[in-house]
C-alpha cells in the first residue's frame, strides 16, 4: 500500500491549519513576560517555596531523606541541610526508591500503606488506549487531529488522578494532589517540555536545503548521521534537525512511511546513548552522580551493534521492497530535480544550541555551578532556555523558517498530551517504587527488559529512575553509592555496571517500541504527518514496525551484553 505523497501545500498539511500558529512576535513577548514572572518570582522566594511543598508529604519525603544516603559530600555540609531540601533533583525525575541497604520494616510498611491502589492507574491507560485507538475510529478521527481536543481528553483524565488522590488515597487530600503536581508538573513536566521546546525552535531555524536522490544509500546516509548527532546535541535537537531536510530529499517519492519509522528508531531513540546528553534517561544518571563519560565507555559496543543493524536492515528494506515500487515518472522526477545541499541559519542558532546543551549540564539546582559554592536557583536553567529561544526568534532569519515550513503545532500536540501522560502516570510509578525491589530483578538482562518495557508506554526517563533505585537497593551493594560505585572496580563495582548497563539500554532502546516512549517520538510523527505523510497508527507502528523490527535486535543485544 502507498504512502501519501509529501506535499508543500499548506492546506493539504495536517487539514489546513498547520501552518498558523503564534507569529515570532507573539511568542517572544510571551517568553519575556515569563522571564518577567521569573525574576520576580525568584526576588519573592517564590521557586524554593514551591519547590519544597509537598516534601512533608510521605512518599516524596522518603525519596528526599533518601536521595545521597551515606555521601561523605553531604555530610560535610550539614549546616545546608535545610537549603538542601528546598532544592529537588531535576529533569523529569521523580521521587524514586531507596539507596539504603536495610530501610527498617515499620518504614516500608508505612509506606506500602499510602501506595495508591492498582485500579488507580485505569487513567493512564485510558490515556494510552484514546491515543492509540481515536485515530482509528471514523467519527472521531478528525476529531482527536486537533491539538485542543487531544488536551480535553489528556487534561481530563488528568483530572480524574487527581480526585483519586483527593479523595480515595489512602493519606490523600490537598496536600497529596499537590505534592503529585509539584512532582508531575514543576519536576517533570515542565523541565522536559521547555527543553523540548528550545531544541524544536531553535533547530527550526537552521536549515538544510537541497534535494538530492532519494535513493535507498541516501536515506541510510541520513538516517546515519541522525545517529551519530544524537548522542551529542541530543535526540530531539538531532531529529528537529535532520527531519525536515530528509522529508524534502523524498518528495518525489511515494513510499516513505518507513524511512520516517527508522529515522524515529535510529535518530529519536537508539542514537543517544554515548553521552548524557543525547537521551533524558542517561542525563538523570548523571545528575545522580554516573560519571559524565560512564555512557561513552560501557554504551559504545551496544550503540554500534544495534544502529549499525538497524540501519542495514532499513537499507535492505527501501533498496529491495520500498524503492522498486515507485514508479517510473516519480524516479524520473527524483533523478532530475537535485538541488545540491547547503546550510543556512547557522548563526545564531547553533551556538544558541550549544547554550541549550550547557545549560542543561550546568544550571542544575540541586547542585552547586561548577567551581562555586553558588547553587543555580530552581527554573533558572529553564528560564534560560526560553531565553535562547528568544534571541533565536529575534536574530535568526524569518525567511529561514517560513522556508522550512516552521510552526509549533508539533511541539504543541506534545505538550497537550504529555502533561496528562505526566500526571496520570504518578500512580504507576509510585507503586513500582514501593514494589519494584520485589519484582526480583536481579540479572542486567531482567532489568533491561523490565526498564524496556516500562519505557515504551511510560516516559523513560522517570522509568530510568525507578530502575535505578531499585538497583540500588540491592543488598550485594552493602549500603555503598551505586551511582559512583559503576565506574569503580572489584566484584560490586562490576555487578552494578552490569544492571546500570541493563537499566540505560532498556531506557533509551525501547523507548522506540511506541511513539510515547521518548518525546521527540511524537514530535517527528507530527511533522511527517503535516508533510502529508500517513504515518501509522498507534498499534500499526508496533505491530507492523517496533514488533518485528525492533524485539528480535534486542534479543540479539541481550545474548551479546547482557547475558
């Protein structure tokens, strides 16, 4: 069956209105009254105060008592304990499990008691069955396309979580609905989407012209690139990067549907291993503590391995079944209109890019700036990055965008979904932090499949953390820092590189199963999708791609790595 054809025409891409949106203008006037808001926010203590709501309550305070138990560091400075807890791991992380070697009995059962109730988890998978099944159904395909209904339905169920914790949790109430806010929404939510948001605009202003022939080595050379790119400037900058240009190269071409899907493997997902960096999973490893360069040693042989096959079996796939299928005249029409390649919109936006990168490794609140004692306030590194896009907005070229066809309903779509992914997740993976330590995952190859198949249908990053913790908490590690103990060496040290090795791959590899699993996911979806490309559905991608592609070159994987 043929793909639908790309088209420029605007009023064929996403039904017309995918091209209007806020203007420039807009956009940054709404980023200045934002920083507006944070500076005084910040004069007022508003950021620490919010930030430590919610501590009393007793999941988020075991998390927090927990967070760097025996850390020789902390002890040091005791007198900071009280600045200390107004500060909060930041990311998407969540309130994850213990690194103490023997929490008392009393403690874990106090906390077992306040675990939400498994039926509490029926909005979250409400959620994941509307995005999976509302496009499939006539009466309300056209429907689920707008981005505003896509947030009635998210934001609803959104709110269905919080009346559980209101008023059927066990210890629920006010305080509970706001201490799930501060850790679904100011914790997660909000540093995932502005980051998302700053590599989607500013990549948005570069652009990589030409048109050359769309054949079966070119896309693998793209998809390749993406590859190598992610681990660096990150998924999502090396996807919104590349995108564009590759659904431009294909024009001409009718069957594209796959190349978009391997793109969405490779670039989206399985690329970003080598650095913290390059995927949001590996970034929270590093804040815990993992050594910067941990990814690049013990992740390169797996990252090779995996890519490499990957993008073989893309090429046999478009050289021998997708590419003899296109006709004669769109071959024809793809032969003869080349245009040679060329970048435009480097200034300002790579080096606006690069300030993205650093302040996503730098502006940490929970830890001091690196050569100080001065901690950056909470939202800073957030603030900063809608700065970046700001001068994006304001020196880059508008020609340059409107040439790409820019808009933010992509990243809009994103946003509208998440925020209810983010919330009505909380109870799921509360309960996998009192009970993942009795799952008896005990080898790196249970862990990666644990991890995995957590992180296609659950965001997975706070996924990573959940994993983490629990291997922390084994009894083999005798109370020592798992997060530092990786790169050590002896019997210990080489049985937790073995579960952390286990818990990153699962995290960022499967995080390709579905087009939940990892933010920039949904966001090429999107653009394919406003290029008139008919994506497949929820189900269809697993089904007819992540299924069958993707499971046996992990089973693979785990007999090479993990076993």
């Amino acid at each position: 069956m043929e793909d639908k054809p790309i088209t420029s025409d605007p009023k064929t891409a996403d039904h017309g209105h995918a091209h209007h949106g806020p203007s420039s203008r807009s956009v940054v006037l709404a980023i200045s009254a934002i920083l507006v808001f944070f500076a005084f926010a910040t004069w007022m203590g508003w950021p620490k105060q919010w930030m430590h709501h919610g501590h009393h309550d007793d999941h988020s305070e075991h998390a927090e008592h927990e967070e760097h138990p025996d850390d020789e560091q902390h002890h040091e400075h005791d007198s900071d304990d009280a600045d200390a807890e107004d500060e909060e791991p930041s990311g998407h992380e969540v309130d994850g499990g213990s690194e103490e070697a023997e929490p008392s009995h009393s403690h874990a059962d106090e906390h077992t008691a306040h675990m939400p109730a498994f039926y509490a988890v029926i909005p979250f998978l409400g959620l994941l069955g509307c995005i999976a099944v509302l496009p499939l159904i006539r009466a309300t395909e056209h429907w689920w396309e707008s981005n505003l209904h896509r947030f009635y339905v998210a934001a609803g169920l959104a709110v269905v979580t919080l009346l559980y914790y209101f008023f059927l949790h066990t210890g629920g109430g006010g305080d509970k609905v706001v201490s799930v806010l501060q850790h679904a929404i100011l914790l997660e939510y909000i540093p995932f989407i502005v980051l998302l948001f700053a590599l989607y605009s500013i990549s948005g202003g570069i652009r990589i012209t030409g048109d050359m022939a769309a054949h079966p080595l070119t896309n693998s050379a793209f998809i390749t690139v993406g590859g190598l790119l992610a681990s660096f400037i990150g998924t999502t900058g090396a996807a919104m990067l590349l995108i564009r240009p590759l659904l431009e190269t294909n024009r001409e071409r009718k069957n594209v549907q796959h190349t978009v899907v391997f793109f969405i493997f490779v670039v989206c997902n399985c690329g970003g291993c080598l650095l913290p960096i390059g995927d949001p999973p590996l970034f929270l490893g590093y804040l815990k503590g993992v050594n910067f360069m941990w990814t690049m040693w013990e992740l390169w042989l797996p990252w090779l391995v995996v890519n490499v096959i990957l993008v073989a079996v893309y090429y046999v796939w478009d050289r021998f079944f997708a590419y003899p299928q296109e006709t004669v005249r769109d071959i024809s029409r793809d032969e003869t209109e080349l245009r040679p390649l060329r970048v435009v919109g480097l200034w300002p936006n790579a080096l606006l890019l690069v300030g993205v990168i650093f302040s996503v490794a730098l502006l940490d609140s929970s830890k001091p700036f690196p050569g100080t004692t001065w901690k950056p306030w909470p939202f800073l590194r957030e603030a900063v990055q809608l700065g970046l896009v700001a001068l994006s907005l304001l020196l880059g070229s508008e020609k340059v965008r409107s040439a790409n066809k820019f808009n933010y309903h992509a990243i809009i779509e994103v946003a509208a979904l998440f925020i209810g992914i983010f919330i009505c997740m909380q109870p799921a993976l509360e309960i996998l932090n009192e009970k993942g330590s009795d799952l008896g995952l005990t080898q790196p190859w249970q862990m990666f499949w644990a991890t995995g198949g957590l992180s296609a249908v659950l965001d997975n990053a706070p996924t990573y953390v959940v994993f983490f913790e629990t291997a922390a908490n084994d009894p083999a590690f005798e109370g020592e820092k798992f997060a530092t103990l990786v790169s050590q060496t002896g019997e210990k040290a080489a049985r937790a590189n073995e579960l952390l090795v286990g818990i990153s791959l699962g995290a960022v590899f499967l995080g390709a199963m579905t087009y939940i699993g990892n933010g920039p996911n949904f966001m090429v979806k999107a653009i394919a999708e406003q290029s008139g490309i008919k994506m497949p559905s929820f189900f269809g991608y697993v089904i007819k791609y992540s299924g069958p592609i993707l499971i046996p070159i992990f089973i693979l994987a785990t007999l090479l790595f993990l076993i």
